[in-house]
C-alpha cells in the first residue's frame, strides 16, 4: 500500500497525511519502531502478565511454573498499563506519534488513557464502535494511536475501518450484543454503512495506526492457530478542551455537568490551558472482560434489544 491508501513514512506527515485523515478518519505511520523498541514491548508484556510489574484489577491467577504462552493466552486487554510500566508510559509521546497529533488535532495535545491488547490465538474481536462513545471530548478532537507489536493480518483479527464515517459527528445507538465474536463492549448499529463498506488496515509490525474518535471501526477474532495479534492503544485530544469522562470522581458537585473535566492526564505536546487545576492520578490498570466468563450487561440480540427500547411500561397497580 502506498500514500493514496493512507499509509505514510514518519518524516513525510504533511499536508497530504492531514487530508487524508480529515476525509477517512485514519492513516498509518510505516515501521514507526524499530526492532529494539518492539523486543523490549514483547518483554514488557509478559512481564506485566506475570505480575512483575505491579497489580492489576482482574488479573488472572498464574503460577511461576506456567510458559510464557500459557500466561499470555489467558488476557485479552489490560487497560491503563502506562500506569504501572514505565516502558509502557514512554510510547505515550513518542515522536512519530506527536508528529502526527500535532497536525491532525493541534499544537496543544493530551493523553488519558493506554490499552495494551494481547489477543492470543482464539480470542475474540470487538464489535463496531466509535471510540468516542467511551470517551466523550467535547471538541471531536478524540485520537486513538494503535501500535502494532506483531503483523496485524485479516487471519490474526486486525483493524477494519468504514473511511468517511466519523464525518457526520454521529454517535450511533449502541446495545449489549449476542455475537460470540466479539467481546464485552456494545456494538454499534442503524448507521448507513454495511460491513462491505469497511476495509482492512492490515499492517507490519512496528507500524502506528492513527483514526478519529467517530470512525466506526472493529476487528475481527484471531483466527490464525497459534501466535499473537498485540497492540498498544493510546487515546489523546486537544489540551484546549475538558474532558467530561468519569465525572463523579473527579469533580466537585457543584460545578456541574458543563464544567466536567477528567484531569487524570499527560500532557504530550505543547501547552495545557487547564494547568491551573493541576492532576490527578485515579485510574488504574484493569482486565478487559473478553466475555469467556460472561459479561455483566447481558447479551442480547438487536431484535431483542430494539423491543426492549420500544416496550411500553407496565401499567401501576
């Protein structure tokens, strides 16, 4: 693939990249790390996994005697490991990253979160999505940075995207699905794409994929029969805007919806306009269910989920 499909070299991030991501809502950034800086992820992983590095909420028990596969193969995602791995919070600013944020959302840019994916053989996808539906920006300015740690393939469950679907600013509806392909996380629905509209980002190791917070976007299981498809996932927006996200936690009560601001953040480039009221450090790394267990919402259909949105209340007695 080459520039017109959206793939760029890091130092070549100009007014073309910026195009194309404003028209497609995505493009990547080509063998973005190097061999060393992909190892030393590798091993970060397994570390994390085994526990080295510090707690982590839901975490499965392992013994000492299991192998490295058997560890790994028992998570799907770990959220907010840049809180307990130092290795892990320096890919948050990392140049090729910034030298794409800063041009698709602005000098002044933040970061609230990191996502380490496994996905060992057998593991589920997630289901279409908008990221902005878990993290509300109140500018559109939301970014995921998704780093390849091994070659992400159509077998192995890599991205797919639908280009063009973050430019109407719509959030579509979304329900707790039945599909076994997928994990935990809702799914999207009634959006005028088909999934025939969606194409594959597949991409070499080392390679940063970078989309907008309203791209519909979803992958798929990993179908291969032994191996990984491990990525790095770091959400950013513009410093210049709040961020309503986890309000009851980290605002105080009479400051009310309008001036909701998340200030669990890092500050990746330029200024923070909000430096004043200084931040805070609350999150920490959990498991993301992978739905092996069950999932605490329930799983429905869509035609089970639309009659529940449309059954009328009980009369009162």
């Amino acid at each position: 693939m080459n520039q017109c499909n959206g793939f760029f070299s890091s130092g070549e991030i100009g007014a073309e990249a910026e195009e194309f991501f404003r028209q497609q809502g995505y493009l990547v950034v080509k063998k973005a790390l190097s061999a060393g800086q992909l190892e030393q992820l590798l091993r970060e992983t397994v570390s994390l996994a085994r526990g080295k590095l510090g707690p982590v909420e839901g975490m499965p028990d392992s013994s000492a005697a299991e192998s490295d596969d058997g560890v790994l193969g028992k998570i799907l995602c770990v959220h907010q490991p840049h809180k307990i791995s130092p290795l892990l919070r320096s890919m948050v600013n990392l140049p090729p990253i910034l030298e794409v944020l800063t041009r698709v959302i602005g000098p002044n840019v933040k970061c609230m979160q990191s996502m380490l994916f496994i996905k060992a053989a057998g593991k589920p996808g997630q289901a279409w999505h908008q990221d902005e539906d878990y993290i509300p920006t109140r500018d559109r300015s939301l970014t995921g940075a998704w780093i390849a740690m091994d070659d992400a393939t159509v077998e192995n469950g890599c991205l797919w995207v639908i280009p063009g679907s973050h430019r109407p600013g719509i959030l579509w509806p979304q329900y707790p699905h039945a599909d076994p392909r997928f994990d935990c996380a809702r799914e999207s629905y009634d959006f005028p794409h088909r999934d025939e509209d969606a194409v594959p980002v597949e991409v070499s190791a080392g390679s940063i994929v970078f989309f907008n917070g309203y791209l519909l976007h979803r992958s798929l299981p990993n179908k291969a029969t032994s191996g990984y498809r491990r990525c790095l996932v770091n959400h950013y927006m513009s410093a210049e805007s709040l961020l309503p996200w986890f309000t009851a936690a980290t605002m105080p009560k009479e400051a009310g919806a309008a001036l909701a601001d998340y200030r669990d953040i890092i500050l990746v480039a330029g200024n923070d306009p909000y430096a004043w009221k200084g931040t805070l450090d609350i999150a920490r790394p959990k498991i993301r269910p992978a739905g092996e267990g069950g999932c605490g919402d329930g799983r429905l259909t869509l035609q089970e989920h639309k009659a529940l949105q449309t059954a009328k209340p009980a009369a009162k007695a």
